[in-house]
C-alpha cells in the first residue's frame, strides 16, 4: 500500500508541476463552494 502511496503521491505532483494555475483555480472554486 505504501508503494500505491508513493505513485498517487507522485502523480499529483506530476499535476502540479503540470497545470499550477488551474488546480489553484480549482481550488479556489471549491472554496467558494464550501462556503
């Protein structure tokens, strides 16, 4: 299960690195949203 961790993990960092911007806009809706 840790290997599994480590490649979600990964892979999410591969997003970051990948698309900044959106995911921030992404997260930014998904606080409006919250609230």
């Amino acid at each position: 299960m840790a290997n599994r961790t480590t490649q979600v993990i990964e892979c999410l960092n591969k997003l970051y690195d990948l698309m900044p911007d959106e995911i921030i806009a992404y997260e930014k809706i998904f606080d409006v949203d919250m609230e």
